[in-house]
C-alpha cells in the first residue's frame, strides 16, 4: 500500500518534473592560475603536458609512459621520486604542474565499513571562485571485492523523483581527469598502492590483492550526458601498463540516454547498468522523467543491440523498491515479459530514503515476494543489501551536503565533525 504522501500526490494529475537542467556553467580549458595536477590525465593528456615544458615530440611518448607508469602503476605523490626521469626534466615538470589529487573535505565511515568522502576539486572556472566543485564518492568493501562507486557530474542532469542527487542543480560535468582522481584518491586513503600498507577494516583484497576491484558509474550524475569524459576515463582505468582494471569490472550505469549507449559500449567496452525502476511508460515518466524522450520500448532495443552483450556479458536493470508504487505481483511478472529476450540481471534496490523524500521502501515481505517471481522466471534477481545509510552513501542518497548547510554546519563539517553532528547543528539553525 502506498505512503499517504505519495498516494494523496497521485490522486490528482501529476505535475510532472521537466526531463534535464542545464549546467551552471562550463568548465575552462586550464585550471585558473597556478599550476595543474597531471592526475588523472590521458597518455594524450601526459604527452601534451611534456611538448608544453619543451620536451621533444620524440621523446615525449617515452617520457609519457614513464609519467603514466608513475602515476598509475605505483600512486607517485612527487616528481622527485621519479628516479628514471632526469633532473631537469623532473624540475621542468614541479615548475608547472603538480600530482596533487583533489581535497577531502570531509571523511565518514558506515557501521558496515562503507566510507563516504567529500572532494573538492580544483577551481576550474571563475564562478567556482577559490572553492572548487564538491562531489561525492563511496567506496563498499566486501569479502572477495571492494567497489568504487565515482561520480560523473557535479549534481546531475536528470530529475528522478526518488533519487537525492536528482533534486539538486547540474553545476557541471566533470572532466576525464576528475573522475579518475576519484579511484586515485580512493587507493591513497586505503593504502592501495603497492608498498603502502592497507588500512585497517577496508574489506578483503580481491584481484590482484587490490582493495579497489571493482569501479561503478553510479554516484553523482548521469554518465552518458558526459559520455567523452566518461569513455576517457574508463580507458584510463582500464589500461593494462597503469591501474590495470578489468573491462569487466566496470559499469556505467543510465536512465537511458538511448543516443549514447552504443557508442558507450564500441568505445568503453563497460558493463552496462539500466536505471529502470517501472514497467509502464507512465509510471516510468513520473519516476524517470528521461522516460518522456526515451520510453520503455526504444531503450530495450538499445540494450539488446548494446555492444557485447551475452548470456556471458548480462546488462544489468537496476529496479528501486517502492512501497506501493512497483512493487506488485505484476509489476514483476510484467518486468521479465519486457526482458523476455535480453541477458539479463535485475538488481532489486530496497528504497533508501532521505530527507523530503515522499516514497517509501517496500515491505521486506513483499520484496522477497517479487525477487522469487523474478528467479522463478530464469533471472537472478539479487536484493542489493543497502549500505551505508547511516551516512546517507547507499544509492539514490548521494547529495553534497555542503550545497545546502548552513554556515555554522559547513563549518562544522570542514572541521572534520561527523554526519550526526553535521545534521544536528543544521536542525539547531532551523
């Protein structure tokens, strides 16, 4: 049965969200004054940073896969420790660039082990001002893996109903370089270099012995209304001289930018993930507002002609539980009609709620009830166990607080106080 709120909102004609924002703004080319972090940057990327300092074109691309291997493959924090490059190529590259990663506003950690960090990036136009863009960014360690979970936009584009991050404003994307500082930063704060010792109670290593095993597009933002960042940064994450993860590790989740999807798996070759939590095009426009331009029919066919897919390659369909909403007997039967001929996985998501939110999580009961439906059709259908609630990490939840805290909580925050203490002095200035 549905939440009162809800229910008295669908009585009358739903006012429906418009389907995109539009960023605040774009960033620059360059960061404003100072010098630039080569971090996170492209073999591309690297090579263009050594012509500027008046390397050689010759020389370059093997100066470039030095840089690449000191930055991706050992986690280098300073020039000096570069011992195969000269001294005064080491000395051209401290006067004009840096390997600074982007600032940790704040840190929290789940009672489950989850951490969450606050990021502050580099300035990178005059609106930002001395205070970079802040985003969010989760890290989940389990016992045979551990998963980043990065953002892709500051806010997002699309205005999904359920989703926190939904409700705040597109600021901007982020560049290729931003999102791959994220997993960067991760393995600094975990010791997740080789050489470094890991911190306690970050999980089990998984492949390799890496703590980072598995990355997910699935914070901040929609991924495919960043697409060349995002196809950029996977094949920095992927590159098998550097950070080395497997294709297969990888997920780039969407509502459903149907135009992109298959550029996104020809260029990328990432898992793909479908954010798609209905089975009707009328309930999916009021859920997922992209619905309107992409309905349900045209997105399926973009995920059976998806790049590689497979019985051994399944697209996953994310599907949020909603108390009364989508989460009836034939809600499900209806889903694995629509999936009937796609391999597929359905990752049922219990509905994390958050401040203002008017849905609510379906009962355990009838969660379970829709999950045996769903495995009885054919089609594992995991019940996603929600992780670090208690911090406002777990999915749908990701929001950067500090867009809308007051100042005294802000403070707070940036003074390294936990989330109860942050929430507590912003209900105080209430």
């Amino acid at each position: 049965m549905a939440t009162a709120s809800f229910d008295n909102a669908r009585r009358e004609a739903p006012v429906l969200s418009p389907i995109e924002k539009t960023p605040d703004f774009r960033p620059e080319p360059a960061a404003l004054g100072g010098k630039t972090s080569l971090v996170g940057l492209t073999r591309t990327g690297l090579k263009d940073a050594l012509l500027a300092i008046g390397v050689s074109e010759r020389e370059a691309r093997m100066r470039g896969s030095q840089l690449w291997n000191w930055i991706y493959l050992r986690g280098a924090t300073d020039f000096a420790a570069m011992t195969n490059l000269g001294k005064s190529l080491k000395a051209g590259l401290a006067e004009r660039f840096t390997l600074d990663r982007p600032e940790v506003v704040s840190e929290q950690i789940s009672r489950d082990g989850t951490r969450k960090w606050l990021i502050r990036m580099a300035p990178t136009n005059v609106q930002e001002h001395n205070r970079g863009a802040e985003i969010e960014c989760v890290y989940i360690p389990g016992p045979d893996r551990g998963t980043l979970c990065v953002s892709s936009q500051v806010g997002c584009t699309l205005t999904c109903t359920f989703c926190h991050t939904g409700t705040q404003r597109l600021v901007r994307n982020l560049s290729a370089a931003e999102i791959v500082s994220q997993l960067i930063l991760a393995r600094d704060r975990l010791g997740d270099w080789p050489g470094l010792e890991p911190v306690r109670n970050a999980g089990s290593t998984g492949e390799a012995g890496r703590l980072v095993t598995n990355v997910v597009f699935m914070g901040m933002g929609e991924p495919l209304y960043n697409v060349d960042a995002v196809i950029d940064a996977v094949q920095v994450m992927t590159d098998q001289e550097g950070i080395g993860l497997s294709r297969r590790r990888i997920t780039v989740s969407t509502s459903g930018v149907v135009p992109q999807m298959t550029r996104l798996g020809d260029e990328s070759h990432a898992s793909l993930a479908i954010s798609l939590h209905a089975v009707r095009d009328e309930l999916r426009n009021e859920l997922v507002p992209l619905n309107r331009k992409y309905p349900i029919a045209q997105l399926l066919q973009a995920c059976r002609d998806y790049p590689g897919v497979s019985n051994a390659r399944r697209i996953t369909f994310e599907y949020v539980m909603l108390k009364g909403v989508n989460d009836s007997d034939d809600d499900a039967y209806e889903l694995v009609e629509l999936l009937r001929d796609i391999p597929a996985k359905i990752n049922l998501i219990p509905f994390n709620p958050w401040p203002g939110s008017v849905y609510a999580c379906s009962d355990w009961s009838r969660i379970e009830r829709f999950s045996q439906i769903v495995f009885d059709a054919g089609y594992a259908s995991p019940v996603r166990t929600p992780r670090g609630r208690d911090i406002l990490a777990a999915c749908g939840q990701l929001k950067s607080e500090t867009e809308k805290l007051r100042a005294r909580a802000r403070m707070m925050l940036e003074d390294g106080m936990g989330a109860e203490a942050v929430y507590a002095g912003a209900d105080a200035d209430d």
